[in-house]
C-alpha cells in the first residue's frame, strides 16, 4: 500500500467536491473541472507542471487510468501539454480567460523602449556561470561570512585596475566601498554628509526620491547647453553637489571642460564634495570617453557607478570611489556591516572583470548599441522631433513641439510602449527662467534584438497618429 505522504511527485491541492469512486466517470469529470478552472483562474499558471498521473492518483485516491484519461482530454482541448519523458504542464490559457479590453484602455508594455536599461538577452550567462564556479572554488572560507564592511577585496581590487584603465579614475582598493547601485550609494552618502543636496534641474527622479526619503532636500542648479549651471552653487548652502558630468542624464550633453574645473574648484574653496554619477561612461560612439571628473580632484570628488548599464540592473552590485576622509563616515552611514551586496557575486564580478569578460562584453554591446541608435535616428527623420543625447549612453532624447507630451504619452501607453516623458525629470523647484521642452527619453538598448525593430515601428506609429 503506498500512503500519501511518501508517494512521490509534486504536491496539488484540487477539490473534487464529495466522495468519489475510483474510475467512475463523475471522478473523472469532477477532475478536468477542476483543472480547467485552476488554470482558467489562473492559480495554475503557464508552464506550471503537473504530478505524474499516478502520483495524483494516490493523491486523490482515484484510479490512474482516471488521472491519465483526464490528462488526456485537457491535453486535445489545449489546456495542458504534454510530451512522452518531459511530464505534463499547464500551457497558456490567456486566451481563453482574458475580458474584451475597453478601448482606450492602457496595455501591459509589450514594446521596452524604457531608459536606463541594458539588453538582458544578452546577458553572458555561460562566462557569468563559469566565473560563479571559479570564484567560489577559489574562495577562502571567510568569504562566506561578514566580512570588510567596504566588500569583497577581490572585487574592490578588480575595480581600481579597471576603473583606473578604463574611466581614468584615480584610486586604491582601500577608497573603494561596494553597495547595492547607485541609489543606495547616494542615500549613504547623504546620510554621511547631511543636506541639502545639490542636484541638476533635469535629473533622475529616483535620487530626488531617495534623497528625499531621508528627509533631506534638494536643492536644483541650471542646466543649459554646456551641462550644469556649476556658478549657481556659489548663491547655495551645500555640502555636495550631483551631477552626472560624461553625459548629461537626460539631455545629453558632456559637463563643459570648464565647468568641470569650476566645479572641483567649488568643492575645494567651500569644502564641499562633487558626486560623479557615470551612470553610462562605458558607451561612448562617436568620439574618445569623457573621463571621470574624479580624476581632477580625487579628494573632493566621490564617484559612483554600476552594473545596472552594462549587465543588469537586478545584480544590485554598484561602487563608490570615496576620498579617504570620508570612507569610514560612509561605512558607518550603512550600519558597519556589508549587508547589502552579496558576497558570491561580488567574487563572480571580480572575477568577470579579472579575466576580460566584463570589456569584452561591453565592446559588444556598445558596437551593438551604436547600431540600434543608427537604426532610430534613421526611422525617426521623417518627424517633427529633436534627437538629443545621441553620442553616449543607451538613450536619446526626442524633443516634441510644445503640448505634445501628454498626447503622445497617452497614446504610446494605448500601444503597449514602454518609454518615459521628459516631464518627469524636471525638478519641482526648478526656476521659471528654466526651458521646459516636451520630450520623450527612449531606451534603444532595453529590447532584446528580435523585438527592437517592431518596438521601433510601433513608436513611428504613434508619432504619425500624433500629427508629427
């Protein structure tokens, strides 16, 4: 007698509703009711395998000709799948289920053109895999317990050869702190450093927000077409400044030269400290890198980057150039401890970056990149639109005429486009003074290769329904 609860498979929880007997054909319509609902409602989702048929017999106490027989009929039905060694599976039952959509109604995103993200289909999982296997062979026992509140000395010494080579960043291990991204790295940095911040009019909203959470202002400066308005800091009350000076975040363009001496020259006169977020300095096109500002000053310049641009964004693995001086009030500020970032994938970074996968992916991926922004500005010269930004980074900038926004918004929403409006960049404080162009930031980078060319069409598509 095999008992339920050594009988093997995966578990399923269906009520039959009533006692049944074993191979009567009630217990076998009672059956494919409930699965056909349990998918219908969506509680056995797409791909969801299901037990053997003889280990839901035992389950349910039915015969597992009755089992088999119901798998059978959902199978011809297109409710399941199944295939002779691989098992049986839910398949997708969208169809079946889903309502009439009202018109007018906004789509779930079925085109990614957001900003800020890479092309994840290409994530290098194989080299990711065999660099996982490495650095965990390699790894010394005290790896896998708390240990340098800064991260891992792998990764922090893998960062300032890369770092130094790559983005002219002047460092050691020792100045280097590991966090979860950017964010994170600015919110430990406000905490360390106190407020209010200082920020560029036309910013990421999410460090506004963050910064914000901490119950800090900010504090905006101009923004024209030489990158940050750095004089302005001179009228303000700061301790830091954030600016985004290879490529200006969303409009583009490079901090001028001499701006970036003002500003470092700021930072020394008042004793204040500049945030460098190089936020994409690895995808440049048309001419050499900007380097790092942290380079002129390293002593009042924190510089802060991440994977989220050139791997993934879920890896949460960013770092903090940090001057001396201030690396222990920003260990402190994330509570002494290296909570945050795993320590099994900072080892596989380190490694990645160690042997040269991380440059060469990104030399494919920028080669990539330069290609698909190519193929936008050329299916977008047919319209009434500015394209900015076009020299680094993952994004362009599409300037609209002005009201334009909120119709082609609303109408790229209608069609299942994923992008973001330039609205909100604009800081709330920012002066009247300050031009305010309607905009679209479009993310040429986010789509995998199969899906850039329609997600493409489908953005001419609104354009063209937009009068532009």
């Amino acid at each position: 007698m095999v008992s339920w609860a050594n009988s093997g498979g995966l578990d399923l929880h269906l009520d039959l509703h009533g006692t049944l007997t074993p191979g009567a054909r009630g217990a076998k319509d009672a059956l494919i009711a409930a699965l056909r609902e349990a998918a219908r409602s969506g509680r056995l989702t797409p791909g969801t395998m299901l037990p053997p048929s003889r280990a839901l017999a035992t389950d349910l106490g039915l015969a597992r000709n009755t089992v088999a027989d119901a798998y059978a009929e959902l199978v011809a039905e297109g409710w399941l799948a199944s295939r002779q060694g691989a098992g049986t599976w839910v398949v997708n039952t969208a169809r079946r289920s889903a309502a009439p959509r009202p018109r007018g109604a906004r789509v779930a995103p079925v085109h990614n053109l957001m900003p800020g993200s890479p092309d994840v289909a290409e994530f290098p999982r194989s080299q990711w895999v065999s660099c996982t296997r490495r650095a965990l062979a390699n790894a010394p026992t005290e790896a896998l317990r708390m240990g340098d509140p800064r991260g891992r000395p792998e990764l922090r010494s893998a960062l300032a050869d890369y770092l130094a080579r790559a983005r002219g960043v002047r460092t050691s291990p020792d100045s280097i702190v590991i966090c979860a991204g950017v964010r994170q790295a600015v919110q430990l940095l406000v905490r360390a450093l106190g407020g209010p911040i200082a920020v560029e009019a036309y910013g990421l909203f999410l460090f506004r927000d963050a910064i914000a959470a901490l119950g800090v202002p900010t504090v905006p400066i101009g923004v024209d077409d030489n990158g940050a308005v750095v004089s302005d800091l001179d009228r303000l009350d700061v301790p830091a400044v954030l600016l985004t000076p290879a490529h200006h975040n969303p409009l583009g363009m490079p901090l001028h030269p001499e701006r970036r001496t003002a500003v470092v020259e700021w930072a020394q006169r008042t004793g204040g400290l500049v945030l460098d977020d190089d936020y994409d300095g690895e995808f440049r096109y048309d001419r050499q890198p900007v380097g790092a500002l942290q380079a002129l000053r390293p002593e009042k310049v924190a510089y802060l980057g991440s994977t989220s641009k050139t791997l993934s964004q879920v890896l949460r693995l960013g770092w903090m150039v940090l001057p001396e001086p201030l690396v222990d009030a920003v260990v402190d500020a994330a509570g002494g401890q290296q909570f945050y970032v795993d320590a099994i994938g900072q080892l596989t970074l380190a490694d990645f970056i160690a042997g040269g996968y991380y440059d060469r992916h990104i030399r494919r991926m920028r080669a990539r990149y330069r290609r698909r922004r190519d193929a936008l500005v050329s299916a977008l010269e047919p319209f009434d639109v500015g394209i900015g930004g076009l020299a680094a980074g993952v994004n362009v900038l599409l300037t609209l005429p002005d009201g334009a926004e909120p119709e082609v918004m609303r109408r790229a929403a209608q069609a299942g486009i994923a992008l973001q409006g330039l609205s909100i960049m604009r800081h709330p404080l920012a002066t009247p003074e300050l031009p305010d162009p309607d905009g679209l930031i479009v993310g040429f980078a986010a789509p995998a290769e199969h899906a850039f060319v329609p997600a493409v069409s489908a953005l001419c598509e609104v354009l063209g329904a937009s009068g532009l």
